[in-house]
C-alpha cells in the first residue's frame, strides 16, 4: 500500500491500534484509580552476543499529577531519556513527554483531554527536533452498548489521514469497524467480531487495504483459575499462514508465560517469561529464541511503595 508511506500515516500506523475505549484507559493510564506513591524499576537486556541495554525508570503519583523518568544506556554507554509529567482529576487530564536522544537533540508529546458524560477529547501535539509538529485529535462517545471513536491525523506537511471507529458490545458479544482514509483518500478497514462468556473468548478480525486484499487474523482461548491460553492464526492475501501459540498462569506470588510463533515456512520462534511479584517488589525474566537457535534475555526487578 503506498499510500502508506505518507508521514500522517506513518504516525497512523503507531496509532490506529488504539483501544475502542479510551474513556476507561484515562482512567487508569492517568491515575484516576492508580495508587499514590513512588516507584522504581531496573531492566538489563542481554544480546545474543552478550552486549547489554540499561533501563532505569522512577516515578510519583498523588494529589492529581503524576511523573515518570526513563533512561535507557546503550552497551557503548551512550544513553537516552524520556521524561514524563501529567496532571488528572475533575474530567480532565495532561500528559507532557520529552524524548532526548544520546546526540542531546529532543522531541515532545504533548496531550490534553477530557472524559466524562459518555464523551471523551484528546489532543495531540507532536514536536520533532526539527520543530515541526504533527497532530492527532479525537473524539468519541461511549454507552448503551455502543462505541464511536473518531481521529485526525496531521502531518508537518498540513495533510490529513483519519481513522473513524464504530463498535457494539454486550451480551458477551462485540464488534468493531474501523475506517482508515489516507491524505490520498484510498482507504483501508479492519471489521472485528468476537464473543466473550464462560472462560472462553474468540474474536476474528479481517483487514482490507486500498486494492481490496484481505489479510485475516482468528483466534481463540480460555481464561480461569489463573490459567490463560490464547491461539492467534494469521492468514495473509496470498493464502499463507502464521501462528502464535501463548499459554499463561498466575497466582501465590509468581507468573509465567510462554509464546510460540510458527512462521510460513514452518520456522519457529519463543518466548518464554518468568517473574515474581509482592511485598512491594517485582522481578521478570524474558527469554526470546529465534529460528537460529540464538537467544536473547532481559532481567528486570524493581519495587514500588
């Protein structure tokens, strides 16, 4: 799809995977049910060869403001941050982001919004180390089993991409239909149904692009007593076909999960992740093996009040 290749699509492709309800996502992502205090967290990321990445994060959350400061240290010991300051409460929220690169140069995100009365406002400003800015603004509505989402994308260069969402929910069913038309004004849509009740759940998504392809994704799985399983199938345009397969438990303290992807050609890739968490603290280890054999690992642990 060339069309694509726009930057209002390219921001597009970060964005349209949103989820249907943003309402409830504000409130939890911005503190509204969150609670109060501080927290830290430490991640090293071993290569295949043995090089390591640092993540350092630590943040505070109270009295309607949150904060959240992230340093990343390559193996050369050049490092990168991402600082993050916001402010939530009586339907409205902020979120103010500055990315700064290891060479010094920045970028920010720069949000506002309000929730409530089953509407929702988001606004978006990005800003690029170059100063030039591109935006996304959404509305939407929520309630009586029924969802409306719509959002505007504008590039540096003034053209626009907008992606307009519609969805049903209840009874143990859903459906979402999402319309996504390019600055060229070719579209694309995804139209997701899915059913959810009795420690089962399915959903099947179809997703076709501006030439009327079709790629599909199905899949299924069960929930309960701290077990989760989840088998996703995607088949594109030319009729091949690629898996993930993912089992989980958690419960007393501890976690696991476990992901395999079969690709086209039958090649196989894992993902295989352990952890800990109580009493204030938290551990993870991930372990991802490709169809070579070579493995990378990432150790995390932290704590928070």
């Amino acid at each position: 799809m060339k069309w694509t290749r726009n930057p209002g699509i390219l921001l597009l492709a970060l964005l349209v995977t949103a989820d249907l309800a943003p309402a409830q996502f504000r409130r939890r992502g911005f503190g509204g049910r969150g609670r109060a205090g501080q927290w830290s967290r430490s991640t090293t990321r071993t290569g295949p060869r043995g090089k390591q990445v640092n993540v350092d994060s630590s943040g505070s959350r109270g009295n309607g403001q949150f904060s959240k400061n992230k340093t990343v240290t390559g193996p050369n010991g050049k490092s990168a941050t991402v600082d993050t300051t916001g402010t939530y409460g009586n339907g409205q929220f902020s979120k103010n982001k500055t990315v700064t690169g290891p060479n010094g140069k920045s970028a920010t995100v720069d949000t506002t919004g309000t929730y409530g009365n089953g509407q929702f406002s988001k606004d978006k400003t990005i800003t690029g180390p170059n100063g030039r800015t591109a935006t996304v603004d959404t509305t939407g509505t929520r309630g009586n089993g029924q969802v409306s989402k719509d959002k505007t994308i504008t590039g540096p260069n003034g053209k626009t991409a907008t992606v307009d969402t519609t969805g049903t929910y209840g009874n143990g069913q859903f459906s979402k239909n999402k319309t996504i038309t390019g600055p060229n004004g070719k579209t694309a849509t995804a139209d997701t149904t899915g059913t959810y009740g009795n420690g089962q759940f399915s959903k099947n998504k179809t997703i076709a692009g501006p030439n009327g392809r079709t790629t599909t994704v199905d899949t299924t799985g069960t929930r309960g007593n701290g077990q989760v399983s989840k088998d996703k199938t995607i088949t594109g345009p030319n009729g091949k076909t690629a898996t993930v397969d993912t089992t989980s438990t958690r419960g007393n303290g501890q976690f696991s999960k476990d992901k395999t992807i079969t690709g086209p050609n039958g090649k196989q890739a894992t993902v295989t992740t352990t952890g800990t968490y109580g009493n204030g603290q938290f551990s993870k280890q991930k372990q991802v093996t490709g169809p070579g054999g070579k493995t990378v690992t990432t150790d995390t642990s932290g704590q928070h009040n």
